[in-house]
C-alpha cells in the first residue's frame, strides 16, 4: 500500500506532463464543459455554458494565452450525479488541461474526486461548503464558498436589515444542507435561531406544506435558499396566498434564472449576490452588454462564475509562464488575482487555501423584474497578497 500511496504524485505529474505535450503538439487547449444542459437545472448550465464560451472566443480574438487558443465541447450532465460521473470519465479521455463544471453541488460532490485522480484542475460554479471541506486541492471555486457568502449575508441580515424572525427553507441536497449549516452557524454566532427551519425537495412544485408553517411561526422574514426554478414556484405561491413576510435571500432567490419563469412574484425579494447583471462595477457591465448582445438574455450570476472562472485560469497560466498544470493549481492557492493584472476577472479575487474565493459582492433588492444594487459590499477577509508564481 505504501509503494502504491508513493506513486500517486509521480502518475499526476506525468499526466500533467502529458497534457502539456499533447496540447503543445495540438496547438490548442481542450477545456470541456461539462454542465446541466438538460433536466431540473437547465437554465443554470445553460448560463455556465454561454458564459465560458464566451469568455473562449474573447481570450481566442486576442491571440489565446501564451499564443495558445482554447477549445471547448460540451458535455451534458442531465442534471444527475451519476451521470455526471460518467461524463467526468469521459472527457477525461480527451486529455483536457482544465475542467469547466458542474455547477450543481450534488454533482460536483460525486465527480470531483475523478478530476484529482486524474490531475486535471476543475473549475466549478457549485458554491456548497461540503466541496471545500474535502480538501481536494485540484477543485476551483468561481464563486464564494458557502462559508464566505452566509457570513456576508447574516451580516447583512442582522445589522442592516435587522430581521428578528427568520423563518429558513432550504432545498435538501449538498447545495442546500451546506448553505443551511453555514446559514444556522452564523445566525447562533449572533444570538438567534430560526422560528422554523423547513427542508424543500429538488424540482418540488406544491410549497403549500412549507408556506402554511412559515404562517404559523409568525415569521417576519423568509430566508429562501432553493435553487432557481423551484424559488420561482414558491415565490410565486407565496404572493397568491398574500402571506405577508419579507423574502430575502443568498444569491439565488435574486438570481435572473428565478426572476424569469417566477415574473412579477419576485419583485420585493431583497439579497445578498456575489455576481449580478445589475452591477455598477464597468467590466461587469460590459461583460453584461456583450452577453445580452451575444445571446439575446440576462446573465445570471452562472453566467458571470462561468466567464471569470476561464479568466482564472488565464491568469494563473500568465502569471506561471508556462502551461504546467501541477504549478497552476499552486498559483490558484492562497493569491490574489486583480482586475488590472486580468480584466476578464471583473473584480479583484482571492483563492484560499481550499480553492474557494473572497472578492466585492452586492446587497441588491427585486424592482421590475430586475435586480437592482443597493450596497456593494467589500471582501469578507484581507488586505491579500498578489504572489507570484515563476
């Protein structure tokens, strides 16, 4: 076992090695994107999808990176943990330099150990405090971990916002019981508890059993943390009962992927977001423009993790010097990454030693069908430390 054990890190390095070879030989660079093209989260891998090819065509447009272009082929998960694994397997065929997805949690959960073993860096856009844990050093964040996201919410929950009865719904998978342990934690730390602390099902459509009990807690707020299509339902459900409580959120009740199918019912919903189309920060609103231009619909906060994660990887590749992928995943570890280094960040961005992030996020409120920024809110953590990577 021990010559076994032994071995592992040398395999890796020669798969990095090969890849490397193989992508020099090519003359381009395989990143697959392997996402929920089809099934319950659809919408969420569509955005992830158009995003990353976007930010490929515009690094392409400029010449690639250290004169190599990218190359992208999309794989559809089907919104299923298992299928994801096989299609893990299968892209690994390809020898890729990089993994784009999954973006569910579930997913990532049951896939990322294959990427590891295999020495292939994995960008996701999955946010549950469960990945982070696991202290797989191969896993890239795009957004906040659970841990950062929570802590900036309750923050804002109990000092602004001053919320006295919170009531917690919470969809009951990896994405949804990592943001409830974080979303409790926090809350204790200040001296409160949910009145009721309710778990939801994926793609559940009745929420009557779930609002009923919100009414009888007395609840003043609803702590809403669903993904998008099944916050549309209940959002929806929630105005024609009339049940008169303040909807808030972390991130995805606010997400453009729930205002769309969930319409006027949203309007009111107030959140903490990482990443919004409503942003004021210029390279996000350019980057907003060009993805409406290009295909025709708002970039949730999918699509913005999509299209810095490529960004990411643009700019630990520069900052190395070379495509080595066992000296990318040390650059992408404990660094900090600036907008003026690599505009296609949009904001300035640290990765923790866990590959989860801390940048600037957003305070923002539902009016029209849109969100719109209240407050910009700062990094959690730092100052941070640009350190390089040569």
């Amino acid at each position: 076992m021990r010559r076994f054990g032994s071995a592992t890190p040398l395999l890796a390095a020669l798969l990095s090695l090969l890849a490397a070879v193989t992508a020099g030989a090519q003359g381009v660079i395989k990143l697959p994107i392997v996402a929920e093209i089809t099934g319950g989260g659809a919408s969420v891998g569509a955005m992830w999808r158009d995003a990353v090819n976007l930010a490929v065509e515009d690094i392409n447009k400029k010449g690639g990176i250290l004169g190599m272009k990218l190359e992208t082929a999309v794989q559809d998960t089907q919104t299923d943990p298992p299928t994801s694994v096989a299609v893990m397997r299968r892209v690994l065929n390809d020898k890729p330099f990089a993994i784009f997805g999954t973006v569910y949690s579930s997913s990532t959960v049951a896939n990322m150990d294959i990427a590891k073993q295999a020495g292939i860096p994995q960008f996701t856009g999955s946010e549950s405090v469960i990945i982070t844990q696991k202290g797989n050093d191969n896993i890239f964040l795009t957004s906040f971990g659970q841990d950062v996201g929570m802590a900036k919410f309750v923050r804002w929950l109990v000092d602004d916002v001053k919320a006295e009865k919170i009531a917690l719904i919470w969809v009951n998978n990896a994405f949804g019981k990592g943001g409830h342990d974080m979303f409790v934690q926090f809350l204790k730390e200040r001296g409160k508890t949910p009145v009721v602390d309710i778990s939801t099902e994926v793609q559940q459509a009745d929420f009557t059993p779930e609002l009923t009990k919100v009414r009888a807690s007395g609840a003043t707020h609803v702590m809403v943390y669903n993904h998008e299509e099944e916050n549309a339902r209940f959002m929806i459900q929630l105005r024609k009962i009339g049940l008169t409580v303040e909807p808030v959120g972390e991130t995805t009740l606010c997400a453009q992927t729930t205002i769309t199918p969930g319409g006027a019912a949203v309007n009111g919903a107030k959140c903490h977001v990482g990443l919004t189309a409503g942003s004021p920060i210029p390279l996000m609103v350019d980057m907003n423009r060009r993805f409406q231009e290009k295909y025709n619909r708002v970039p949730d906060h999918n699509a913005f993790k999509g299209y810095i994660g490529v960004h990411m990887l643009k700019a630990a590749v520069q900052r190395v010097g070379s495509w080595d992928q066992a000296k990318v995943r040390a650059c992408l570890h404990n660094n900090l990454f600036t907008a003026s280094e690599e505009p296609g960040l949009l904001m300035d961005v640290y990765v923790n030693e866990k590959g989860s992030l801390d940048r600037p996020s957003f305070i923002v409120e539902v009016k029209d069908q849109k969100s719109v920024v209240a407050k910009t809110v700062g990094m959690l953590g730092g100052p941070y430390n640009v350190r390089p990577c040569k």
